[in-house]
C-alpha cells in the first residue's frame, strides 16, 4: 500500500508502535501540532518514517539537523570521510572539536544530542554499487547530498530500480539546484543529465570554491521537500528543477519532463543493474589523480634540495590569481586557463616545475608543454600542498 506521495505506508506493526506521542513528544513538536497542516497525523507520518541521507557534509548538515528537529523517526548517515578543518566553513553539523573524526559518527552524536527520540542509523562507508541497494531498501525516502558524478549516478539508478524518490541538491559556487528525482510519473536525475560530462570539464567545490551560507540555504530546501513528500503536503519539486542565485538573490524554475528514451526510467531502459560509476564517470576537478605515465615529476624534497644547491630552476604556477594571493612560491603565475596564449612567456631552454595546489591542474599543463616541444620540464608531485606538508609548514593549506 502506498500514500498519495508514492511513499510505501508504514506496516502495520510500525503503525501501532508509533501510533501516539509522548507527553514530552508533544511538547517537543507543539508549534507543528497547533499547525493545521501538520497536527497530529502530520506528526506521526513524521514519526514513522525512514529516510536516507547520502552525504552528511555541507548539505547533509542542515538537512540532518532539521530532519531530526522535525522528528523524522529514523534517519540513516551515509559517509566515509573525516571532518577535517576546511569543513567547519559550512558544514555547522560539527565543531573544532570534531576535526578527525568520521562525520558519521560526530553527526550521530549531534543528532541524538538535537532529539533522543529518533533513531540514527551510521553507515561508515563508501556508497559503491555492492552495497547501495542494500543499504536504501529500508528506507522511504532517499536524500542526495553529494558532491560527485559517480555517486549521483549510482544514488539515481539504484532509487529508480528501488522505487524510492529521491531529494537531489547541488551547490557550486554561489548558485545550487534542489528537485526530487525518482518520483511516480515524474523524470530522474538521467532524464535531466543522461551521461556525465567528460572529467575535467566540470570543478569540484574544492577546486571551485563555495560560499558556506549556501549548502545551508540548499540543504533546507532538501528537508522541506523531504518533510512534505512524508506528509504528503504541498506541491513537490517534480518534474520542476529550482536553481538559486544567492549573488542576485534570485529563484527561478525551469521545467523537466521525464524521457521515455531514458536509459534508467524510460520505457526500454538499458540500465537494469548498477554499474561501476567510478570507473564509468571519472573523478573530477582536484579531486582526480594524476595519471604519471610518462609524466616527469618531481618531489617538493627533491625540488628544495636542487634550489638550495643554486640550481636554476624555473617555478611555473598554473592556479588562479585569487589562489596565488593565498599563498605562493614566488613563481611565475600563468593560470592553466591562459597558458597557451602566453606560452611565450616560457623559454624552453630553461628548466621548468610547474605546480598548482595537488597536482592535477600542473600535470595537465606539463602534457600541454611536452606536446608543444618543452622537453626540460617536470610536475611538483602533490602540488603547493605537499610542499607545505613536506617542506615548509609555514606555507598555508587551503
């Protein structure tokens, strides 16, 4: 039996167990029960379900904490990462005291701390076509708040094969998307994207940057669509793709249409199982290891060791001018972007390191090089951040 959202209802046993609300319940959730649209079956829909978050970081720390406010029954955690200090900038989920331990476990705690009464589930773990299936199928409601093709694919396909909708957000930047995805009659996240964009192409927040205001103007919205498919209230973000400007301070929609050619969802799908999205879709931005074959590198050590003997090296920086300001090794600046238009700024008799924060962005621009007849060029391994890691800890980590 489903309710008016497509949500499966409750089975009976789960009913009767959570049929009313305590005394201290009712106190708790009082400005929800004197509301009309909520009240008391509002409140016990609430109580009774199950919903998934994937992610629990810049948008799963707003959602987490307002699910749990609202008294959403039971509430699974899915992450794999540690917080690490460059988190606390939007993900309010966790404190300083937090820094190295796994967010699952650090936003368990919060959460029960927020509301005893729910129930917190911790899957430590990555989310990876063997288990994720496994994992969702107890669940309502699937929230997506991840920050990578691979898994956004695989969280998609496996709530189109499970039937569960799925509450997608986005941020980059200043601007983010919320819509559910996966709903009765309504598109997926395939219908909108069909295929990943070639790696490289699009930047990670870590290479991109986010305003730290946003994930939680983002992951809110997330929650109240979360909050109002369990009540089956409102009008849901189906087959509608809300985008938000917080430079302008500006919403607007646009419309999706679900594709009877799409290869999850569509009348003849393709994808009947779950696949291996790493490999399938790449890993992006700074986030993306370097391929070394055929790349000469050099390590931070090996580089301070050839500049303390006076050799003539020069240091080529291919990251932005905003990036350069944070920190630098006082090389030349030639963002990746502009490096080909102003290759003659480079003489080719010169040893060149070129380096960037990781890595990654330099490999690209010693390949680029090499190609244009530069022969005595290398790539500092791990970027500015190995150096301050290996060679100068006063250079700052961003």
């Amino acid at each position: 039996m489903a309710t008016k959202t497509g949500i499966p209802s409750a089975p009976p046993a789960a009913k009767a167990a959570a049929a009313t609300l305590s005394k201290e319940e009712v106190l708790r959730y009082s400005r929800h029960l004197i509301m009309p649209e909520v009240g008391m079956d509002g409140q016990l829909k609430l109580k009774n379900a199950k919903v998934l978050c994937i992610g629990t970081g810049g948008l799963g720390a707003p959602l987490g904490l307002y699910l749990a406010a609202a008294g959403v029954g039971r509430i699974g955690l899915v992450d794999f990462d540690n917080v690490d200090l460059t988190n606390l900038q939007r993900q309010v989920l966790f404190g300083t005291s937090d820094v190295g331990r796994p967010k699952t476990l650090a936003a368990a705690e919060r959460l029960r701390n927020l509301n005893p009464d729910i129930q917190i589930d911790v899957f430590e773990t990555h989310l990876t076509s063997e288990n994720a299936l496994e994992i969702m199928k107890d669940y309502d409601i699937v929230v997506d708040g991840t920050d990578n093709f691979p898994t956004r694919y695989l969280v998609n396909d496996a709530c189109v094969l499970l039937g569960k909708p799925n509450v997608y957000g986005s941020i980059f930047r200043f601007e983010g998307q919320i819509t559910v995805f996966g709903y009765p009659s309504g598109p997926c996240y395939r219908c909108l994207y069909p295929e990943p964009p070639p790696p490289g192409l699009v930047p990670s927040c870590a290479e991109g940057g986010v305003l730290g205001v946003l994930p939680g103007i983002v992951g809110t919205i997330q929650a109240a669509e979360t909050l109002k498919l369990v009540m089956g209230s409102g009008q849901p973000l189906v087959g509608r793709l809300l985008l938000f400007d917080a430079l302008a301070m500006k919403f607007r929609e646009l419309k999706l249409r679900k594709n009877p050619e799409c290869p999850v969802c569509g009348e003849h799908p393709t994808v009947t199982k779950l696949i291996d999205y790493v490999e399938f879709c790449g890993i992006r931005g700074e986030d993306a290891p370097v391929t070394t074959t055929n790349l000469p590198e050099i390590t931070p050590r090996d580089m301070k060791a050839r500049l303390d003997r006076g050799e003539d090296l020069f240091i080529l920086d291919v990251r932005e001018t905003h990036e350069y300001q944070i920190c630098n090794l006082n090389g030349h600046l030639i963002p990746l972007g502009e490096l080909a238009r102003r290759v003659h700024e480079l003489d080719s008799s010169r040893e060149i390191v070129a380096h960037c924060r990781t890595g990654k962005r330099s490999g690209d621009a010693v390949d680029f090089l090499r190609k244009a007849g530069f022969k005595k060029i290398w790539n500092l391994k791990g970027g500015i951040l190995a150096w301050s890691d290996e060679v100068d800890p006063t250079v700052p980590k961003y």
